[in-house]
C-alpha cells in the first residue's frame, strides 16, 4: 500500500511494538476487536455527520499520522470499507483529520491529515494519536470515506468510555470505535459501511 515496508518497521520497532492485523474474514490478530456495528446484509449504512470547521483538500496521501515525538495516546486504527451487502470495497478514499493531543486542528499544514485508499481486500489502517478534547466536543476523529464512483460519505469516529460522549449532541453510539489496550498503544476498529 502507501507507506513502504521500511518505514512501517521503523515505526513498528518504535512505538507499535506488533502492530495489529485484520484478517480478511474480519478477525483481528492480537486483539479480539470485532467489528463495530458489525455488517448484516441490507443494513444501514453508516451516519453521516458534520464535516465540523477544520477540514482541508489536499491532505498526503499516508497511512501514518503519528509523528516521532508526537504527544498523546498511540492509536492503530483498523477496518473495512463495506457496502450495504457487506462487501469490502477494494480502493475506497478514506481521508482522515483530527486534533492533536491537546485539541488543536493543524490549519496552516497537515499535521494528522491525511487519505488513503482500502487494499485490495478493503482493508484501511491508520496509524495516529488519540485526539485530545476542545471545548464542546468529546474525543472524536474525523473522516471522508468514499467508494470507487461513490458518494462521500463525512462522518466522525468516536471513543468509548468518554464522559463528554453524554453531553456532546453529535455522538452517536453507532459511530463508536472498538478498542483494546496494548503495550503503550491503543488498538481500535472500526468498519464504514457505504453506498
Ligand atoms: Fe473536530
């Protein structure tokens, strides 16, 4: 895919000790995540939201958004693109932006922006930081997604656990990452279903 072989071993030995892999019938390896909501033939398709002020055209094209020296909560972010009938969409735009850990979206460079395309198998994978809180809102990231001749669907991925996810009226429970604890750093999933 994007990043090159060289440049996932040297994050890898660093802060992604492993790493985490989603199998291609849905299964993660180290890390129970199951999908979240998982796909049922004919389901809904996942909410849209509001792009909210900070998005940028124009994002690098990157799977890594964690920085060496980057403050906050590592997070490996992985899942599908799937359509209705739960279909991975090899090829699908998935353009990523959030805050920093301290709350801070980068408006004058890309700092924690970035798209990528699903592999072959549908498959996404981001590498990043935990988004810290601003006023109003509760942890959240940002997302496009949008399948090959497809529309864009904009949305945003919320944290489980978040006390600020009662008292913030744009997060839903549907659009909630699944997370599991590694050694120092944070294991989420999460599966876009699109039309
Ligand atoms: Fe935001």
């Amino acid at each position: 895919m994007i990043d090159t072989p060289t440049r996932r071993i040297i994050l890898g030995a660093g802060v992604f000790a492993a790493g985490s892999l989603l199998m291609t019938d849905g299964s993660v390896a180290q890390g129970p995540l199951a999908p979240t909501p998982a796909c049922h033939d004919g389901d809904e398709l996942t909410l849209p939201q509001t792009e909210g002020p900070y998005f940028k055209p124009s994002s690098p094209e990157r799977t890594e958004l964690f920085e060496e020296g980057m403050a906050g909560q590592p997070i490996e972010l992985v899942g599908f693109v799937l359509s209705r009938a739960c279909k991975p969409l090899a090829g699908a735009l998935l353009d990523f932006w959030q805050a920093d850990d301290k709350g801070g979206y980068d408006n004058s460079g890309f700092r924690l922006r970035g798209h990528q395309f699903t592999d072959a198998e549908g498959r996404y994978r981001l590498r990043s930081v935990v988004p810290g809180l601003y006023p109003g809102r509760t942890r959240h990231i940002h997302v496009k997604v949008q399948p090959r001749d497809g529309r864009v669907l904009t949305t945003q991925l919320y944290f489980p656990g978040e006390a600020k996810n009662r008292s913030d009226s744009l997060y839903r429970k549907d659009l909630q990452i699944r997370t599991a604890k590694n050694a120092g750093w944070l294991a989420g999933r999460f599966d876009f279903v699109v039309g």
